[in-house]
C-alpha cells in the first residue's frame, strides 16, 4: 500500500523520536510504500528552529523524503506561517497514494489535498492534531485571526473528505472543536506513543548506562527531559528535589533551557551535587537514559518524551491535567491529585517502584505501541 505522510504544517525532524518518524517507521518495517512530503522547517542538533533547502532524499526511517520550498507570493515569514508550499499537486499525481495522514491542522496545503481527494475518493484521507491551548494560539491575535479565521475556515471547508482528524489529546479535542468549529463526532483520540522496549534490549540499555554514569543498584534515577522553558516547571521541580532528603536519589535533566530561565535553573543545579544538567541528547542517547531511569518527571506542559518514558518502563510523576490522567495506571502520581511535588518526592523511597515500573510497560505494550497505532489509517472512519 502506498502511504503519504504530509508534515507541510508542522517541522519534520529526522531521525528523531517524534510521532510523524516512528508512525513513518512502523509503515516501512510493514512493508508499506511511503513518501513523507515535509517542508524546510525542521530543528538543529541543538533542538532550534531552523529551515533548510529543499531536497528529495531517503530518510533514516526508511522512507523517501521530498522537502517541497515556500512559494514566493509573500515574503519566507509570511509563507510559514500560512503554510503555502510548491510542488504538492505534482508529488502527489505521482505517487498516487492510498492513504494520506496530513500531521496537523494548520494550512493552506489542505486545500491541495482535498482536491486531489475528490478526483480520487478511494484514498483515505486522515489529519491528526497536535494542537491545544497550550501550544497554539496563544496571543489573541493568533487565536482570533491566524486559527479562527484562517487556519479554521481551511479546515472546515476540507472537512467533508477527510475521514477523522486524529487528536492526540483530550485538550487537543476540546480546542479542535472550540477554536476550529469541528463537530466532535468527527474528532478521535489518537494518543502519542512509543516503541515498548523489549525486556533484552532494556536490561541491556539500562545496566551499560547506569555503568556510565555511575549510578548504583540502590540508586533511584528521576529524569526530566524537553525543551525546559518556564510552562514547563523545571525550576519548580529543582526546588522540590532539594527538599527531599535522600542521598542516593539522582535527579538528570536533559534537553534545552530557556535564556529566560537558564541562569536560574544553572544555579540551583550546581547547588546539589545530586542533579545533573546533560544538555541535549539524540533520541538514542534519550532512550538510553530513560531506560536507566525509574522516574520520568513532567510537572508542566506535554512532551512526547512523557509516552516514550512509559516504553522505557519509567515510572511517572505528571501534572494533574485532562491529558495525562489516562496514562496513570497504578504506575505513579498525579501532582495536585495525590499531594504536592515535594511530598510526590518523599514517597518515593518508600514505593514499589518496580511494580510501578511493570505497570507502565504493560500500559504502553497495550495502546501505545506505534505498531498498532500505524494500523489506524486503515481502518473505517
């Protein structure tokens, strides 16, 4: 079967963790013909935001990549924003797809895709989105003009071809509906997900990097990773940690720091010798430390590590919000629900972390597998 994954409204990062790669990779290892359409927009080595030339090129999860160019009506800034590429018509007359899975529910593009659709009705046609109050729309002039008006008014006009738009949260769902005006009937829960690592691989993964980093047996690792910006409570979760007095509870932080909170968060990580601050990591070295982990950490805004940490067999702390109360199955705390984050942290000498541990796996091993979650597309709206 042929599949066109279109990240025209939305970066698309290679070789990296995120849903649109490991949804690319299940298609490959199926067997699956599969053609990512992408912009330029993509991410640095770094985690920052940058674009690069357009280009036609076999990716590393296994699928060819075209990255189609802005179109020049308007200045470069103005074109991301609205999302008007050059090429999409063509490309998709060529590959002549079967499935079409559009990440995300912003731009022009749709447009494109719902005329081709409607010379070919036997194409399955999916969007799915990653919108929410939390990342989008922030400003009232985005939410008003650029989504209500613009971005909105594409999507319903698109509406009657496509087949579900696939929401990856419960507040994705909720702003779909409010801010683009989608009936909720036609609006699905899709949530992100992971590989679940198998029991070989894991024990390996976990024994080699607790070695080098030199944390014991005894040891409890807590992991807090992403792009740490203040939504995300990272300051709040180092004065919580220094709290907690247990000499053999680590506390890592990966990924990148906000400017505007990285002296702040410098300090009071230097300040107990028991936090380390690792910088940005691949998603290998990431999988790596979420294997020697027995915590992940998430007291703020979503982050697609959150579903990847439960694969890794990680137990959770997360915030009380609508959109992870779905992952907590006897395999960690609500922060809020079940006290503080200082008292979430005194508990944990005292928890059946293990126990904790398995249930996240078996979690993950039932509905976040990205093997099962590729199937979607197939299956009647």
């Amino acid at each position: 079967m042929r599949i066109a994954h279109l990240c025209l409204s939305n970066w698309f990062v290679d070789g990296v963790g995120y849903q649109e790669n490991e949804l690319v990779r299940a298609h490959v290892a199926d067997g699956h013909d599969v053609l990512v359409m992408a912009s330029t927009e993509t991410h640095s080595d770094s985690g920052t935001l940058i674009y690069i030339e357009p280009a036609d090129y076999v990716g590393q999860e296994g699928a060819r990549v075209v990255r189609l160019p802005y179109r020049k009506w308007l200045p470069h800034k103005l074109m991301t924003k609205f999302r008007v590429n050059r090429g999409l018509r063509k490309l998709l007359e060529e590959f002549k797809p079967d499935s079409i899975l559009f990440h995300g529910t912003c731009g022009w593009e749709l447009r494109t895709v719902a005329k081709y659709v409607a010379e070919c009705p036997y194409v399955r046609f999916y969007v799915d989105s990653h919108e929410d109050q939390y990342n989008s729309a922030r400003t009232l002039l985005s939410r008003e003009l650029l989504h209500k008006q613009f971005y909105g008014r594409i999507l319903r006009s698109v509406m009657p071809l496509v087949r579900k738009i696939l929401c990856y949260s419960l507040e994705s769902i909720d702003f779909v509906e409010s801010v683009y005006g989608i009936h909720r009937e036609r609006l699905e829960l899709y949530p992100l997900g992971g590989r679940p690592i198998p029991d070989e691989e894991y024990i390996e993964r976990r024994n080699r990097t607790r070695r080098e980093y030199e944390i014991s047996d005894s040891d409890i690792l807590i992991i807090q990773s992403g792009k740490q910006t203040r939504h995300k409570k990272l300051m709040e979760s180092l004065v919580a940690f220094k709290q907690l007095d247990a000499s053999n509870v680590r506390f890592f932080v990966c990924g990148t720091i906000d400017k505007s909170i990285e002296a702040d968060v410098i300090a009071a990580c230097n300040s107990d010798a028991r936090v380390s601050l690792l910088g940005w990591k691949t998603f290998a070295e990431l999988t790596d430390l979420l294997c020697a982990a027995d915590i992940y950490l998430q007291p703020g805004t979503q982050s697609v590590t959150m579903q990847h940490s439960l694969c890794c067999r990680c137990a959770v702390i997360l915030d009380d919000v609508p959109s992870h109360q779905m992952y907590i199955h006897n395999n960690g705390w609500l922060i809020g629900r079940n006290g503080s984050l200082v008292k979430i942290l005194k508990q944990i000498p005292e928890a059946d972390l293990e126990q904790m541990k398995l249930n996240s796996y078996i979690f993950a091993c039932e509905y976040l597998d990205y093997k099962k979650l590729a199937k979607r597309i197939f299956l009647p709206a």
